[in-house]
C-alpha cells in the first residue's frame, strides 16, 4: 500500500499531497454532496489534517452551512475548473475529507463504508457488505494523546 499520494483537479491548476497511506474510502450520499459534485455524492478519503497539503495553487471554499449536524463545512474546490478537492469541518476534528476521484491513482482502492445511504439517489449502487450508516457517522473518538 502506497503511503503517498498525489491528486489534482481537472484542470491542472490545483495539486495535493497525502504523506499517509488511504486505508478505504467512504462514500457520502447526502444531498449536499449530490448537489455539490453534480451526481451521486462523493467517494473519499479521509485523511489526517497534517498529512495533506495542497503543493499547487489555491483552493477556494464554500461554507456550507445547511448541513443536518448544524456545523459548517467548508467544500474546497478549483475555482477554474469546479473540480471539488477536498471538505473540511469547522472546527477541524483533525481530519480532512479528500475526494477521491481527484487521486492520479487509485488502484486498489475500494470503498468500505457508505453514509446518508437514507437520502442515496436511486440509481447509487451500494455494496451491502460495507459498512453503511442511514446518517452520519457517530463522531470520531478523541485522538490519543
Ligand atoms: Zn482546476
Ligand atoms: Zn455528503
């Protein structure tokens, strides 16, 4: 398993490094993410906050804060391109949400989890032998210290 990873948006403008290995990727199927990326949702990685950095350009954000958690998330995108990178919750729980769709590599990777399946669009196909989750996950348990 690869423990670096590059990625980009469509258009080239954006790069992104994760210096940690991606142990599963977990598809998100709320409305939010539908109406974001145009289809239906987001599949993506999520990754330690210090382990991922943008190495070219700058992302611009949208806060979205009509979310059912009532916390704002900031969907980082290419401003060229529209190419959604990466999301982030505020406060940051000290991780970032990366999509994975904007890996240059993403041989092996499968998906092992799926969240809002309740809200999926109709034509998401959902692999019933990962962990699925109607909602949201329960939040992360505090990081050891
Ligand atoms: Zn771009
Ligand atoms: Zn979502």
């Amino acid at each position: 398993m690869p423990s670096t990873y590059n990625g980009g948006c469509l258009c080239g403008a954006i790069r992104y490094t994760i210096d940690a290995p991606i142990t599963g990727l977990r598809a998100c199927h709320c409305i939010n993410c539908q109406k974001h990326t145009g289809s239906g949702g987001s599949v993506n990685a999520v990754v330690p906050t210090d382990k991922f950095r943008i190495t070219k350009g700058a992302t611009r954000k949208y806060d979205d804060s009509a979310t059912r958690s009532g916390r704002t998330l900031s969907r980082h995108f290419c401003e060229n391109c529209g190419s959604p990178i990466y999301s982030q919750r505020n406060p940051n729980p000290g991780f970032v949400v990366v999509r994975a769709g904007t890996l240059d590599d993403k041989s092996g990777l499968k998906i092992v989890g799926n969240i809002w399946t309740s809200t999926a669009a109709a034509w998401s196909h959902i692999d019933p032998s990962t962990e699925c989750h109607p909602e949201n996950l329960p939040p992360p348990p505090p990081k050891p210290a």
